[in-house]
C-alpha cells in the first residue's frame, strides 16, 4: 500500500504583479554575495574556492584578531592555553566546526596540529567520532576537550608506531580507508 503524502501543485509565475518587495532583498551570505558580485577580474583558483564555498555556505570568516591569532602559532612548540582560545575563536566563525578548524590549525603548524578526521579517529579510538552540531558554551568544552585529547593520544600512538607525528593524519587516514575498507562512515556533519 502506498503512503498518502498531500502533494501541491507547482506553480508557475505569470505575471509580474506576482512578485513582492522582498523577492527583490536577497540577503544570503551578504558580504561575501557582494564580493563575489563585485569581480571583475579573470578567475583564478581562489575565486573558484571563493564561489564553491559560497554556494555550500561554508565560506569562513576570520575576524582579525582570529587571523592574527592563528599566525601567532607559526612559531610555537608546545600547546599553549591560547592554542584552546583560539580554536573556540575559530568554532565561533561562521562555516566552521572542528575538522575544517584543525585542518587551518594543522597547515599552520603540523608539529602541534593534526587535522581530525573520522578516518583517524576511529583507527585510533575504535569508535566514530561524534561531535556537538550546537555551538553553546557547554559544547565548545567539548569540543575543546575531544580535540585536544585526541591529540595527546595521536602523538602517544605516532611514537608507538614509529611514524612522525606532523604526517599522522595522512598516514593514518590512509591504513584506515584500507583496514576499515568495508566499514562505512556515518555522516557527522563536519
């Protein structure tokens, strides 16, 4: 038997008397809407990225202060505790959650930082990774928390298993697609 679902008609515009004033305020990613608008020069692959993360709304912006923060780390050896301010900077920009915030902290400085990803971390913990969708406070602990603990225990394993740990998340990603080959991975929304 088949489910009853109510289906409406598509409708057609007709007439231009059909539309309203508020058809007319497009408002989807503003800033970014109009820097895309305002292009007048030929593309290169930072426009494209530009445009493809537009069209996803996943285009993060960077706060000055976050940008400069992030720089900072450049030249750091160690976690610091403004390492975890800044990655709660980071949760807070629109269009980022953990694994795209520790993928700009791994390209900044691959000797602290590895991108989390759930390829290494179920290889490394045995279970998939699961992470807040929410940003409250409460959250971003968490988050925080998972993030910085996964970290400790990914050196920790790098050293058992003889491997540096600033390539980690590319070896380990790898000897996971093929130990996990027939295991599928659940969306986790980051």
């Amino acid at each position: 038997m088949k489910d009853k679902m109510t289906t409406k008609a598509i409708k057609r515009i007709e007439t231009k008397d059909e539309l309203r004033p508020e058809d007319f305020k497009y408002d989807y990613n503003p800033d970014l809407t109009k820097a895309l608008d305002d292009i007048n020069d030929d593309f290169d692959q930072g426009i494209i990225n530009m445009i493809a993360l537009w069209k996803v709304n996943r285009y993060p912006y960077f706060p000055e202060d976050v940008m400069a923060a992030l720089n900072e780390i450049r030249n750091d050896h160690e976690i610091k505790e403004h390492h975890e301010k800044l990655l709660r900077r980071l949760l807070d920009c629109k269009g980022l959650q953990l694994p795209m915030a520790s993928t700009f902290l791994r390209f900044r400085n691959p000797s602290l930082f590895q991108i989390i990803d759930q390829h290494v971390y179920r290889l490394l913990m045995g279970t998939e990774l699961s992470l807040p969708v929410f940003p409250s406070q409460k959250n971003k602990n968490t988050i925080c928390e998972t993030y910085f603990n996964y970290l400790t225990i990914l050196r920790a394993k790098c050293k058992e298993l003889g491997i540096p740990f600033e390539d980690a998340d590319r070896i380990l990603y790898n000897a996971d697609r093929r130990i996990n080959k027939g295991v599928k991975l659940r969306n986790y929304g980051g």
